[in-house]
C-alpha cells in the first residue's frame, strides 16, 4: 500500500514592488474556499496566516526541481483569477514557498509559447 | 466622494487607532471579522498578530507567538491593510479614529510599540490579542487610563476611545486605506471613502463573523 505523499505548502505574500523569480506551473486537482479551522476561529484577521475570503489551490507541479510534486496554496480570493479542476496556472514566485501571484494559463497554450507568454505576465 | 489624504507633519500631532472591518462608526462587526491596528505619531502603521498553528492550542487562537507588523511586514503579510488598491480589490473596508495628542504622548505611543516589537510576549485570542495589545500602547501613552471595558475586542476599544476623549480632539474615517512614504519621514494615510449601497460589493469580511463574501448585496464569492 503507497500513500500519496502531503502537498508542500507554499505561502502568499504581497507583491511589494517585486516581480516572480520563477514560476511553478501546476495542473490543479483541486480549487476550494478555505473552511478556517474549528468553528471558523481561523479567519480571524488576528491571526498571521488569515486572508480575506481565503482559498486554497491544490495542483501537481509539472516541470522542474519539483516537478511531479503536488503543492498547496491559500490565497485571497481577489486575487486568484477564475479556476477550475484541471486548468493550468503559473504561481509567481519569490522564493521557494513564497508566492506572489496566480496566473491561469490559457487553455490550449502551446508549450514553447508558454515562457513567453510568462515573460510578458506582471504581478501585483 | 474625493480621496482623502493625511499628512502626520502637518497640524498636532496625531496617533490613531484602525478597526479592520469596521464599516462605519456605528457598525459593529463580528467579533472574529474585525482586527485592531495602530498609527504611530509619523503615521507609520503598527498591529499586533498570532502566528503559529501546529494542531496545538494554538490552532485555537491561544498561546500563539505574538508578532508586531511594521509597515515593511504588512506590506508582506498584510498587503490590503497599507495598499489601497489592494484593500479595494481584496474589499477590506476599515475605520480609523484620529486622535490629536501632544508630542510627549506620540513618543511614549511610539516607545510602547518599540516595546512590543522586541518582546511581542504570546497572542491570545481573548486577554492578549490585537485589542489588548493597542490598547496597552494608549494607556502607556496617557490617552486612557483602564483597560477595554467589557470584552477586548477592537471595536470596543475604539468605543472607548471616542466615550473618553473629547469629540474636538477625534476624527474618524471609514474607507479603504492605504499607506505612502512622506518625504519627510513615516507615512501619510490614504482613504477611499466607503459608504454602503446596494451598488457596492459588500466589503470583506461578511455578516457571518468570517472574512467570508458571506451575505450583502453585490458579492461575488468563488464558492
């Protein structure tokens, strides 16, 4: 019996003024609205990791160091564009865990205009 | 209504308090949808937060790691808090209560939050939280004497305030706020002015006490 390993959790962060290093490009298995833990205390804007009208975006990572990893990220809503099950976005990153923002990837997009296509994208 | 800007250099010296979700001066949000920040004499923005959730008691918003955000760590964390753009798209609507204080005060505010960042101490919900710890900064710098009355919440703390001080020496504002380097020195403040309509998207957090798109007209909600 093999059991699937726990995504790696990545973390959002405000853009300020900076641009992604690199991007993870993910197939997503999962899109959902963040439940907030027990009673949903966890929304509480006290707290460090909460974020207004939270989700979570769950995809296997499909080129690179962790390519064939699957990864998790919560993130505001505002600030993921529309995505569904197995659609395709590119997480701007800043660092390993850290993200800064969610493109979709349009649908039918060949691979090798695929880093293009990123270059031109701009976040925050 | 025209955006509203606040210069710190400019007139008394001002410290003041930021309700998270607070719509209005007569709104009372949720106990869970609402969070206390500060303003430092030069504008610059101060709050208290919880870190930690390893499936401990910290899961339930005790015994957390407290943590001050200046405006370099809200900008990180927080970026809807001290961006503009980002409080309107993200719809974090806030009110600020404006108080004119005397310089020694702003200092002593400053110093407490100074305080604060070195030995941030433990976060919990209730006794320990952003409230309590906002509040103990006003009381170090002589603005009240006593704790929150009642619950600790910050909207009660900004009740307190505007029970105790004199109306000519409180503002308030409510709108999407946001944070600007001055030239010289600390911040100036930002406001888009919020007023609710049927028109508007109701702002984040909603009526259900989470940072929901729940209830109000006007939600657009990816659930």
């Amino acid at each position: 019996m093999s059991f699937a390993a726990e995504p790696k959790n990545l973390h959002w962060e405000g853009a300020a003024d900076r641009q992604p290093r690199s991007f993870l490009i993910v197939t997503l298995t999962n899109t959902a609205k963040d439940a907030g833990g027990l009673f949903g205390i966890r929304r509480s804007p006290s707290f460090a990791d909460s974020l207004p009208d939270a989700h979570v975006l769950e995809g296997r990572v499909e080129t690179g160091p962790l390519g064939g990893n699957s990864v998790r990220l919560r993130a505001p809503g505002a600030e993921i564009p529309d995505l569904r099950e197995g659609d395709r976005a590119a997480l701007g990153m800043v660092s390993d865990l850290a993200c800064i923002c969610v493109l979709r990837i349009p649908a039918g997009m060949a691979e090798e205009r695929l880093p293009n296509w990123l270059a031109q994208q701009r976040c925050g | 209504m025209a955006d509203i800007v606040i210069d710190f250099h400019k007139g008394p010296p001002k410290i003041g308090l930021i309700v998270r979700g607070k719509q209005g001066p007569d709104h009372h949000p949720d106990k869970l949808a609402q969070h206390a920040d500060t303003i430092l004499g030069d504008g610059s923005p101060e709050g208290f937060f919880g870190e930690g959730n390893d499936g401990s008691l910290n899961a339930l918003g005790l015994g957390m790691q407290g943590v001050v955000y200046d405006y370099a760590l809200l900008r990180l964390h927080r970026a809807w808090y001290v961006d503009k753009a980002s409080a309107v798209t993200n719809r974090v609507v806030s009110t600020v209560l404006l108080i004119d204080v005397d310089q020694p005060t702003a200092d002593k505010f400053k110093d407490a939050w100074d305080k604060m960042t070195t030995s941030p101490g433990d976060f919990n919900i209730v006794g320990g939280n952003c409230a309590t710890h906002a509040s103990a900064a006003f009381i170090a710098a002589g603005v009240v004497s006593k704790t929150i009355p009642w619950m600790d919440t910050p909207d009660n703390l900004y009740q307190q305030l505007v029970d105790n001080l004199p109306a000519g020496r409180v503002v308030s504002y409510t709108g999407y706020i946001g944070f600007k380097t001055n030239p010289s020195g600390g911040y100036d403040m930002e406001i888009t002015p919020y007023v609710a309509s049927p028109a508007v998207a109701a702002p984040n957090p909603g009526s259900s006490g989470s940072l929901s798109t729940a209830g109000g007209s006007g939600n657009s909600s990816s659930s």
